[in-house]
C-alpha cells in the first residue's frame, strides 16, 4: 500500500491438518514497512519495530488448531511505502518438515488514517512560495536570476 500511511490489517485464513494440531511451528515472512503484530488465532506470536526487516516468528505448541487457522498481521506505516512487500517464496508457515506458502491473496482492511497523512498543511497552500518567497522582491528592479530547482521531493512534487 505504497500511498497509504496509517494502520492496516492483513489477514489470511489456512487450513490445519489433524496431524499438525497442537504442534509448534514458524512464521516467516518477507518485509513489513513499517511496524508489525502479528496474531494466529488471536494469539500474538510476535511484532517488530522497523522496515526493512524480515520477520521469522514461532509459534508455540497448542496454538495451531485443525481446521481454519487465522494469520493477521497488523501493520502500521508511518510514512513513504508501506505494508508487506519482498518476495513470494520468503512468506511461509513451517509445521516441522513441512512448508506451506502463504504468498498470494490476503484480505485487508484500513484501520486508522492520522489527520496528519490526510491534512493540508501550509506547504501546500497556492500563494505560500510567491507570498513568502517573491513578493518582497517585487520593490527592486531585478535584471537577472539564477534558480536551483532540487529534485528531492520529486515522488511527491
């Protein structure tokens, strides 16, 4: 969710063999901008602070049930990209030998967005450069100017 700062909930529902209930496991995904908790069936198995960062987490003994089991990760992003990106074969859930994927479809659902990622501040009023930056040179007479134009903010000029 690259244009979104704020919080969001992935989840993902799997099924559990009988053979695999009750057994520990690992859950292991690629990158999560910025923040993470991560829950399986209401459980918290873990949470890291940081972008840029894979998460390996375990899963105690007792938690995985037969049937449906629920991953939610709830992700919070405090500017720039965010949310779970990197590759397909780095987000999986092993149950002893055996590893399943979770790449693919998740369900999503926007939780919070700050006033500040949705507010206008004054940096973005029309007049606030030529108020500020050019009208008081209005009153010299001006043959000439040199302008240095950065480029820094060009992904969101």
């Amino acid at each position: 969710m690259p244009d979104l700062d704020g919080t969001v909930w992935f989840r993902k529902t799997i099924i559990i063999s009988d053979a695999d209930t009750g057994k520990a496991a690992t859950l292991t995904f690629t990158m999560i901008d910025d923040n993470d908790e991560t829950y399986v069936n209401g459980v918290k198995v873990g949470a890291t602070n940081g972008y840029n960062t894979s998460r390996k987490y375990s899963i105690a003994a007792g938690i995985l049930k037969a049937g449906k089991t629920t991953i939610a990760i709830k992700v919070g992003d405090t500017g720039g990209g965010g949310g779970v990106y990197g590759m397909a074969a780095d987000m999986n859930i092993t149950v002893g030998n055996k590893l399943e994927s979770l790449a693919g479809t998740w369900t999503f659902r926007v939780a919070a967005i700050p006033a500040s990622a949705t507010s206008v501040g004054p940096n973005h009023y029309p007049s606030l450069l030529f108020n500020a930056m050019l009208y008081p040179l209005v009153q010299y007479t001006i043959q000439g100017t040199i302008w240095y134009q950065g480029e820094s903010n060009a992904g969101r000029a």
